[in-house]
C-alpha cells in the first residue's frame, strides 16, 4: 500500500534530493571498491546515495550501451562509462534537475565521452524500444509507486537477450505505520 | 513482492545475487537523514530490529531472447 499519491511522491523525492548535501564519503566507502573510488571525481564519491552495487553485477562488456535509472549526481554512470569503453555508451536518467546538474559536472571532471545524461521519469523511459544492452539502477525502484510501470519499461527498452542489475531495499517484516507514511521515510 | 514484479512483467532468470541487512547503523551514514527522523526511528522500532530495519539486495534478471521465425510459426 502506497500513503502518498504518484505526484506527492515524486516532489517529495525531488525535493529531498534536489536540496541534499554532501560532503561525506561513508556511504560510497561502504558500498564501492577503493580503487573504485580513486577513478572518480570526489563529488560523485560524496554524492554517492544507493544502497548497493548493480554495476559490480552487471557484467558489463566493452561496446554495451547501459541505462542507469535515476543516476542521481552519477557515480554509477561512470562506473559504467569506464566498463564498456568508448565503443560503448552509458546514458544516465534522473527526475532531479539539480542532481543532473551534478552528474554533468563530474562527467566533464572526468572528462568521459560516452555518458549521455538525460532527464526522465523511469516509469515513461525516453528512450526507443530496444535500445540498451543492459540496465542498472542503485536503490531507485523503491522511490516508485508504480514499480510494475516502471520494470515494464525497462524490459520494452532492452534488447532481445538484455539485462537488468537492480539494487533496492526490500522489506522482509513490516515497518510501523508511522514510518511508512513519513515523508522522509519513502525519500530514503 | 518485488521479485514476483519481475516475473509477472515478463523477466526471467530473476535472482538475488546480494542481500544484506539494512539498518540505523547504515541509515546515518545518508545526508538524506535528518538527526530527529533517526530518533523517531529508533522510538518507534522495537530495538531487536534496529539492526535489520530492511534489506539491501541485489537482482539481475534478463529480457527473453528473440524468438526465431521458427519458433514464432511453431514448426517442427
């Protein structure tokens, strides 16, 4: 059961990551590789706020084209981007203006050819049909409220044989009430 | 729920290849947290389950294969 409506939801989660601020590298310590770490700009590194490692699953291959849904200020992205080369592509997708802003600023850091940033709403994907190769996303599914909408998405985008390397949070025993209709609860 | 999400869409081969315990001790590390959200959580949650409020996972999945023109007209 979802308390908050599609629309309540989304600027609740704009909001909460459009405003957030940074400046800690716990989160991404706890989750990356340091030589990971090293290749990228500090930004991406403190900006870093998904709860796994898809792109460690992904078995990316030089020349795929990879999706990353709500790629956030992009540290995945460029995880990506370094994976399949400069034969392939990775495109970045977020709802949140401000976090792309970031995204871009760490590309041109790094200097990558091959990333695309885009912005979108991973339940109406702005991309063709059959387009990527493969298809992450780092604790992004959760913030859905039509999570069927959006996995449907992804499967119309992926070509024949593609695949997904998703990380989320999961609920194995119910969370009190209160929690699940706080605000700051479903931004997180 | 969320893998049978997976299946019902049309993935297959959908499997959790990472999962680990989610609780206070990794929220405080987000900046998306505020101090008194925490201490609601640590009010409200019975503490047995301070250590495992969700789970983190990881699942990989794929989008079937084409089917050949064979496959499609039901041949021998």
């Amino acid at each position: 059961m979802s308390y908050f409506s599609e629309t309540e939801a989304r600027s609740i989660i704009r909001d909460a990551y459009g405003q957030v601020h940074s400046d800690g590298v716990a989160v991404a310590e706890a989750l990356y590789a340091t030589e990971e770490l090293e290749r990228l700009p500090r930004g991406a590194v403190t900006f870093a706020l998904g709860v796994g490692h898809p792109v460690r699953h992904a078995a990316l291959e030089p020349g795929e084209t990879v999706l990353d849904l709500g790629c956030g200020a992009g540290i995945d992205t460029l995880l990506a981007a370094q994976a399949v080369g400069p034969r392939g592509k990775a495109i970045g997708l977020d709802m949140t203006p401000a976090m792309l802003e970031r995204a871009r600023e760490h590309v041109g850091q790094i200097g990558l050819d091959n990333v695309e940033l885009r912005e979108g709403l991973m339940e109406e994907l702005p991309l063709p049909d059959a387009s990527v190769d493969v298809i992450i996303s780092n604790g992004v599914l959760n913030l859905s409220t039509r999570k069927s909408r959006a996995l449907a998405e992804m499967l119309r985008v992926l070509r024949p044989s593609g695949r997904v390397s998703i990380a989320d949070l999961v609920i194995t025993e119910a969370l009190p009430e209160e929690v699940l209709k706080s605000p700051a609860a479903l931004a997180g | 729920m969320l893998l049978k999400k997976f299946h019902n869409v049309g993935f297959e081969g959908v499997e959790v290849v990472a999962r680990r315990p989610f609780g206070l001790g990794e929220l405080v590390r987000y900046p998306l947290f505020a101090p008194e959200f925490l201490d609601f959580l640590r009010r409200v949650i019975p503490s047995h389950r301070h250590g495992e409020l969700v789970y983190s996972i990881v699942v990989t999945a794929r989008k079937p294969r084409a089917r050949t023109e064979e496959e499609k007209g039901g041949g021998p």
